[in-house]
C-alpha cells in the first residue's frame, strides 16, 4: 500500500470513529435547539396632525407582549434608518410607557416566525391615498439582519392617511393577529 493511500485509510478510519462515538444529536440535531431568529412584531398608530401621538403593542421573541405610548411633548422616535432600526434605537422606542400585559407560548412563538418567514417572500402593494390627517396604523415586523447588525423592516400592512398590505398569506395571519392583540390589549 503506498503512503497516500495509508494516510486516506487514517482519515477515514478517524472520520468514522468520530461519527460513530457522536451523540445522535450531532448527527441529527434537535430542530427545535436551531438558532432562532430575532424578532420584535408590532402594531401602532402615528400621528402627527395634532401633535405627536404613537402608541401600540409589540411582540419580542421571548414571548412577551408589549403596550408603549409617548407621551404628550415627546420627541418622535427618529432611527437613522427607519428601514433598518438598530437594537438601542428599537428599545428607545419601545421604553416609552411600556408595560407587559400578556406572554405568548413557544408554540405561538414557531408559528409566528413561520409567518414571517412567508411574509418576507411577499410583495407589498404601492401606497394608495385614502384619507387626509388620519394618521397611519402600522403593523410591521423587525426581523433581525445578521449580516448588518441591524433589524430590517417588514411591513405586513398599513392602513390611514395611506394604505398598503403585503399579500402573502403569512403576512396576512400575522397581521389579524396583531390585530387580535391589540383589541385585547385595551
């Protein structure tokens, strides 16, 4: 036998064992041990005609369910980039009023990012005019973009002074349940 040919019966007998002494969830891992996807969910109203008002719930990926409002005279939350809002800009939005008002199972938790994943292969419809100082209800998702350490927005739906939807049916299942979270909520 010639030295190459000892030296791949080495590396496959050592491949082997390696295999073979692995715990079964090496090679077959637990999917429900994945990395998971960060992700807040929300619902809000903006309006800025007779003063800034913004307030709303939102959904993190632990489960919790959040209500925040500004308060009269706050400064409106203006991220750099509102397309892709950093973490510390995501929380000062959120820390305005913010309560917890319910919890979300785990289970809850998998369908919601099954949604998401089926929204972001949606399209989003052009803006249509409807309607003048109405203000905007935004039910949106910031999943986070590993590659730009920032949270990349998704818009699911927004209805007011201007209207647009995603069409999937992801996007619509996670926008009615927002939706259901919100009335609760009040």
């Amino acid at each position: 036998m010639s030295c190459q040919k000892a030296q791949w019966s080495v590396l496959f007998c050592f491949i082997v064992s390696v295999f073979a002494d692995a715990p079964e969830t090496v090679l077959n891992p637990d999917p429900s041990q994945a990395p998971r996807s960060r992700f807040f969910c929300e619902q809000s109203f903006v309006n800025f005609a007779w003063g800034y008002v913004h307030k709303g719930i939102y959904v993190d990926d632990k489960g919790g369910v959040y209500r925040f409002a500004y308060r009269p005279g706050s400064k409106p939350w203006q991220p750099e980039r509102g397309d892709a809002p950093t973490a510390q800009e995501l929380e000062e939005k959120y820390s305005h009023g913010r309560e917890l008002i319910t919890t979300v199972s785990a289970e809850q938790l998998e369908t919601v990012r099954r949604w998401i994943e089926d929204a972001r292969k949606g399209q989003l419809s052009d803006p249509r005019h409807t309607a003048f100082d109405a203000g905007s209800v935004l039910t949106c998702c910031y999943v986070f973009d590993d590659s730009t350490s920032r949270y990349s927005l998704l818009v699911l739906k927004q209805e007011g002074d201007y209207t647009r939807e995603n069409g999937s049916p992801g996007a619509v299942k996670l926008t009615r349940w927002l939706t259901s979270l919100t009335a609760t909520s009040r």
